[in-house]
C-alpha cells in the first residue's frame, strides 16, 4: 500500500510518499521525502502565524515534489495520512485542510495520526527495531517511552522546557536563529582545551529531568563574561547527562534490550556518544535515527498511518480534526 504522509505541527511543512506492506511482511519504503521548513529571525523564537502563512505558501509546491519525486499521481495513493497533533494550531490546521481537501476530492480514506508516535514508528521501521525503549528529543518532546499494554507509556519526561526549547533558547539569547540545536552543537565542539566546565545546576526529579533553571543559569554564566562556546558545552554536557542517566534508569526498570534514539536533538553526537557508552555497559543495542530523518518529516507521519490505517482509525474529511495538546500516552491502541 502507498500512502502520502504530510506533516505540519510546528516549522516543518513535510510531504513523503511512503510504501508499505502491512498485511504481509512488513516492508517499508520511503519513495519520497519533502519539505520545507519556516526560519524565525534571528533571535526571535517560531511565530505560529508567521509560520502557517509559510506553510500555507509551500504546500502545494512541496506536496507536488514528493508525488513528483515517487512518480505517482494522488489517484494512485492508497490513502492519506496527517498530522493532527501536538502542535500549534495555526499550523496543524494548514496540514489538516490540505489533506482533507485531497482526501475529499479524490476519495480516499483520510488518516489522522499522532506526531509523536510518527517520530517513533518510523524510527522503528528504519532501524528494524521491535520493542525498544524510546528517547524521543525534539523542539515538541523529551520523553522516554515504552509500549505497553493498550498505548505508549511515559517512563520519564522534562517537567518544563524541552531539549530543543533548552538549546534554541540558549541559541536566541546568543542572538541566532531557531532551530539552533546544531549551531550550539558547533559551539560546544570549537571550544578550547584549556576551558573547564562550568558550574550548573544538575536537575533530575524521580525519573523526569527539568532544564528551565539550567537555561537561566547559564544566561548568568554568559552575562558574567563567559563564552558561547565554553556555556554551550557546559549546557549540553549536563543537559545531556541527567538524560542518560534517566534513560539508563528506565532501561534498568524495563529490561528493553533496544534503546531508539529519535526526535530532531538525536542529530547530536555528543549525546550519542554518551547514550553509546550507557548502552555498551548494559548490552544494549542503541540506534539512532539517521540525521536526515531525525527532524520533522512526511515519512514519520507516513509509518505512523500505516498502523493507525491498520487499526481503523479512518475518519471522513468532514471529521478531520486537530489536537493541539495530544500526549502519546493517551492515545489508545490495540496491543
Ligand atoms: P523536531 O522538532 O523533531 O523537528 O526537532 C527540532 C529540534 O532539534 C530543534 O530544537 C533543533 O534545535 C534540534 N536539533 C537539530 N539538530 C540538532 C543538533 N545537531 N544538536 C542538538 N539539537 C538539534
Ligand atoms: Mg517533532
């Protein structure tokens, strides 16, 4: 089956064509993946509005490309899935009309998905992984997850700000645009030797992390003098070890034997890095989302529709909706 996956929860306006045999084997084959994705200025965070009327701009031509891309027209499709949420709304609306409009006239069976799941499922699908623990890291999401009985189940989250929203929001105070994760990256990476680490708070409550007084804390550090780099390293290096440390927590309590790695942040290599040596300590099989696939796309709303389409979850383009709130562990589906 062939099913056109679009995406546009937050900055990303995504198309893919995606193949799958969900009745048989499963084999699932990305034919196409496209996007476009909104710029805030520099130093100013992601404006919903601003960010629907881009997505509004570029869908039909992105949309266009993917079937384009895969050789297929949209009479040719199976069905179509989209993201229905979370997300902002303005922006989940525009993907939500577009598929409903090319589900209706066309006819065919419309899909909505949950982003969060389509993070997960299509790193699944691309790293053949069965029941792993999930660390799922975006602009969105910091959770680490497990399937259970019924649904997804949270085994530890961020109780305020994002791993994206930490890193973006460093990188708006160091006056650089958003998505800045990988330019912090780059920072952290050029500093000097000579440097030492800074003092920041290490915050983990339980099995849930929380970065909103590391952020401040390391606006304090560069207000007293101390450089981008050297304050970009220090954040990613406790941000990122009170993560590990939750996550080794849950593959302990869960006995998972695969820990996946997706979400826009699992392009870092430093976290890599210190989830690799977690990992290897336990017998733990780590896979990583490959970069190009880590961010916001169609195909992660593609494999997600695959299973949503298997279990039914079918509605008429009249009953499209959008959740902009939609937690992954309240979506309920059959074991
Ligand atoms: P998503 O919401 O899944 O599209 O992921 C976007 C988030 O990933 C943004 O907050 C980016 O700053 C972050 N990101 C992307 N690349 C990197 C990187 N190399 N290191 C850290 N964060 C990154
Ligand atoms: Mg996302």
């Amino acid at each position: 089956m062939i099913c056109l996956g679009i995406e546009s929860t937050a900055h990303t306006f995504g198309a893919a064509v995606v193949e799958d045999r969900i009745l048989e084997a499963e084999e699932f084959r990305i034919l196409s993946d496209k996007k476009d994705i909104y710029k805030a200025t520099a130093g100013a965070g992601i404006h919903p509005r601003e960010a629907s009327r881009h997505h509004v701009e570029t869908s039909s031509s992105v949309v266009e490309s993917a079937l384009r891309e895969a050789g297929l027209r949209v009479s040719d499709l199976d069905f179509i899935a989209y993201s229905a949420g979370p997300g902002l709304g303005p922006c989940l609306r525009v993907g939500a009309v577009v598929a409903r409009s090319l589900a209706s006239y066309f006819e065919k069976p419309l899909v909505p998905t949950n982003h969060a799941i389509g993070h997960i499922e299509l790193g699944r699908k691309l790293l053949s992984m069965n029941d792993p623990l999930v660390l799922l890291i975006s602009g969105g999401h910091t959770l680490i997850a497990a399937r259970g009985e019924g649904g997804w189940r949270i085994f530890g989250e961020t109780l305020d700000l994002t791993l994206g929203q930490l890193l973006d929001q460093l990188g708006r105070h160091f006056g650089l645009s958003s998505p800045a994760g990988p330019k912090i990256e780059t920072l952290a990476n050029n500093l000097k030797n000579s440097e030492a680490i800074l003092d920041l708070p290490y915050v983990i409550k339980g099995n849930d992390v929380s970065y909103s007084g590391l952020l401040s804390a390391a606006k304090d550090q560069f207000a007293a003098g101390k450089s981008k780099e050297s304050v970009s390293f220090s954040v990613q290096e406790f941000a990122f070890s009170t993560l590990a440390e939750a996550t080794e927590r849950a593959l302990a309590f869960t006995d998972k034997q695969e820990l996946l790695v997706t979400g826009g942040v699992a392009a870092n290599q430093r976290l890599s890095s210190m989830l690799q040596k977690m990992c290897a300590s336990r017998g733990v099989r780590l896979g990583v989302i490959e970069r190009q696939y880590a961010g916001d796309c169609g195909s992660q709303i593609g494999a997600v529709g695959f299973s949503f389409f298997k279990y039914g979850q079918i509605v008429k383009p009249k009953d499209a909706f959008i959740k902009q709130s939609w937690r992954l562990d309240k979506v309920r589906l059959p074991s």
